[in-house]
C-alpha cells in the first residue's frame, strides 16, 4: 500500500500534507499549551502575592522577629489540610511562623525552599512537600522591616497545584479534541482540494486513452495554461507522428512507381544484340534509378520526425556554415554579417536547422555580389525563431519565387547544382508549421524571411 502511494501524485501529496499538517497540529498545540500555563502561573503568582500581601498587612514587630495573630483574614490559613499554608522565614533561614493550616506538616521545618531571598526578589516555583504527592505553587518574596530596614524576612506562600494541574489538563484534552477534530476536517478538504486540483492531469489521461481506442486523432479539451505547453507538444508529436507515416508511405508509393519504367527497360533488353547499345542502356537506367532513389532518400529525410522539446543553440552553428562557406567560396570575397545574440533557441532538431540555414547561405554566396546579412532572433520569448537572410544579388520576383522552390528548378542555369535546396527548405518549413517568404532586401537583392 505504501509503495501504490508513493507510485501516486496524489498520495505523494497527501502523505505529505497530512504530514505537514500532523507536525503543525503538534507544535501548535505545544504553543497553546506553554502559553495557557504560563498565563495561568502568573495568575497564580499574583493570587499568592496577594496573600502575602494579606499577612504583611497584620504583621507586627515584636523584637528582632515578627507577631502574626493567631486567626488571620484568609481563613484557608486557619484550617489545617486547608491547601493553604503561609510562613515567614528569618535571615538565617530559621521558620519564625507558620499557618495553622501547615500543623498538618510535622516536619515543615525541613521543606525544600532555598535561603533567604534578597529585598524584593519574588520567586515563584512548583514543590514537591515531604510525604505529600501532590506538588504545590510556592511564592517567596523578600520583605526588608524597620526603620532602617534592618531586619530580612522571607515570607513563603504555599497552595495545593492540584486544581491548576487539573485544569491544565481539562485545557490539553479539550484542546487535542478540537484539533483531533479540525485535523480531520482538514484532511477532508485537503482531499478534496487535491482531486480537484489533479482533475487536469487525470483529463490528460483519459484524453490520452481516448486517443488510443481511436476516439480522437489529438488531445482534446480545456486544460489549464500550465498543462497547455504539454498539451500543445504532445499534438504536435502526435501529427509529426501521423504526418511522418503518411509521408512514408507516399515515399514507399511513390519509389515504387517511379521504379517501374527503368525496371521495365531493363527487363526488356535484348541480351543477345549489341553488346555496346545494351551497355549504354543498362547505363542510363542505373543512373535514372540512383536518381529516383536519392531523390526519395532526400524526400524521406526532409519530412523526419522533428525532436520539439530540445534546444539548439543557433549562433554557434550559423558560425559554423558561415565557415566552412567562405572556405568553398574563398575566391569570391563576400562581406558577410550575422546578428544573433547568445541565447537564440531553436527548438526542433539540429540537422534540420543546419539544412536551412546550410541552403540559404549557400544560395547567398552563390547569388550574391558580395553582401549578405544573416539575421537570427527569438520573438515571442522562445516560442518562435525568424531568420532573415539577404544579399545583394539580382533578387527574385514571386513568379520566380514559386518556380525556384520547386524541385528541379533553379533561377541562374549557369549556377551549377541540382535544385532541390529551396525545395528542401520549404519543406522543413512547412513541417514545423512554420512561414517562409521573399521580398526585396536593403540592396535590391532577394531577402528570404522564415518563421517557426
């Protein structure tokens, strides 16, 4: 059972909440405690000071000691075993009086109060009487008498902690019954609070089951902004997915279509004729079909499945081409300038980007006149990525703009290459969803925006 929990979010949470919440209940209920008995032993302390208050006020001098009257107003003095028990200590520490109440105490001269306490020092403790089990609040105070103060008395008040101790323990069981009780109402609405706030996640799942028992081809449903970027991601892996498979089997279609005419020919030859025209035919067929072939090949990997959640870094690999290009073009001088900060993000996958960015440049140095800017930035935070490449050559109309980005087709026939590279942009484009345009740059030359 413990490990189904800890295997659960929802457990995970209420384990811990309802941990959080016991240690909480424990210490506070420590607080409330701690500060219920000391209010009440500072109640007590002045009840008892009042009491000494009491003998001070029909105390008289008599020599060197004091004379306290026989029957005293608290009449709690005057009952022996009242709980009640009053004495007045000389400076040496000697019992001068005591209260009839303490004539059940044979041995009160043997109580355990310290020396003799300094002019106005109060002190207030709990005592344990020989012989007794109940403790008892005792509270001393240090009376100076005379005219010069000349003579030190410790008067001592003792009560019966019983009541106090039994009301502290009224005070601890109510308390822990009602914070028994909150606690539980407490774990009730943590409960539900939980499964209202994880109802999100469990939408997810059942989205997620319906999509597999074929009810829906994505996942749908009003799911909270923070579960929206999983939500959102997890579609577009879905139909990368869907449009990967298409895309495969049209490739697969289309390969095998395309095979069926070099195939034929071979199979059609005639082996027994002239040695030379077969050799050319079988020639040209091959060529065709390694023609056929790469063109699928590179079709195939245009349209891969793209890796949506991780981040590459784009300017290092911009530096990167922009390198290794002007190695190919070194007899052409071409200004080149790249604008892209540290931090820009691409995220998909780090082939992709590079064959972007591979072609466009590519065409820049080819086409070019010797200027080309290469803009890169993240808008939108890191949710979009624009790149703007421009140079100064002849440009391209849009009627030139939609021939060049079909296959085959290239604008300058006295540039060598096969064609295809706009092409293959304009496909990974469009698979990351993304914008790609041309219009007419600073230099009158072509400039090719893409936004993903």
């Amino acid at each position: 059972m413990l490990s189904r929990w800890l295997h659960s979010l929802s457990g995970r949470l209420s384990m811990m909440a309802t941990l959080v919440l016991l240690v909480f209940l424990a210490v506070l209920s420590g607080v409330l405690e701690k500060a219920y008995r000391t209010s009440l032993d500072e109640a007590k302390a002045r009840e008892l000071q009042l009491h000494i208050y009491t003998l001070l006020a029909v105390a008289e001098p008599d020599g060197d000691s004091l004379h306290l009257p026989l029957n005293l107003p608290e009449q709690r003095f005057n009952q022996p075993d009242s709980g009640l028990i009053g004495a007045v200590m000389d400076a040496r520490g000697r019992v001068i009086w005591r209260s009839q109440s303490a004539l059940s105490l044979p041995n009160f001269s043997a109580l355990p109060l310290p020396l003799p306490l300094r002019q106005g020092q109060e002190v207030f403790a709990e005592i344990h009487l020989p012989d007794l089990s109940a403790p008892y609040s005792s509270f001393r105070q240090g009376i100076a008498w005379g005219l010069d103060n000349e003579l030190l008395f410790t008067f001592v008040i003792l009560e019966d902690a019983t009541p106090l101790l039994a009301q502290v323990e009224q005070f601890s069981s109510t308390l822990w019954r009602w914070l028994g009780l909150g606690a539980l109402a407490l774990i009730a609405v943590q409960l539900l609070v939980l499964s209202w706030g994880l109802a999100p996640l469990r939408s997810v799942a059942r989205a997620l089951k319906d999509m597999q028992q074929g009810g829906s081809d994505r996942l749908q449903g009003n799911f909270p902004r923070e579960l929206v970027p999983l939500t959102d991601n997890l579609n577009l892996l879905i139909e990368n997915e869907r449009r990967q498979r298409e895309k495969t089997r049209h490739t697969l279609a289309d390969l095998a279509h395309s095979l069926k005419t070099p195939l034929a020919v071979l199979k059609g030859m005639d082996l027994r004729g002239n040695p030379a025209d077969n050799q050319m035919v079988l020639s040209e067929q091959v060529q065709r079909m390694d023609s056929i072939i790469s063109y699928q090949l590179q079709k195939a990997v245009a349209s891969s499945p793209k890796s949506i959640l991780r981040g590459v870094a784009v300017k290092p690999l911009a530096e990167k081409i922009l390198s290794a290009l002007d190695k190919v073009y070194r007899d052409k001088t071409v200004d080149a300038e790249l604008l892209c900060e540290d931090g820009v993000i691409f995220h998909g996958d780090e082939g992709d980007l590079m064959e972007m960015l591979g072609n466009l440049l590519d065409n820049g140095y080819k086409y070019g006149n010797g200027k080309l800017l290469v803009e890169i930035e993240n808008t939108r935070g890191e949710h979009e990525l624009r790149i703007v490449v421009a140079d100064n050559g002849p440009g391209l109309t849009q009627e030139q703009w939609q021939q060049v980005i079909q296959r085959g087709v290239r604008a300058d026939q006295q540039q060598h290459g096969q064609g295809i590279g706009l092409a293959v942009v304009v496909d990974i484009v469009e698979n990351y969803r993304g914008t790609i345009g041309v219009e007419t740059s600073p230099w009158e030359g072509a400039q090719i925006t893409i936004c993903l």
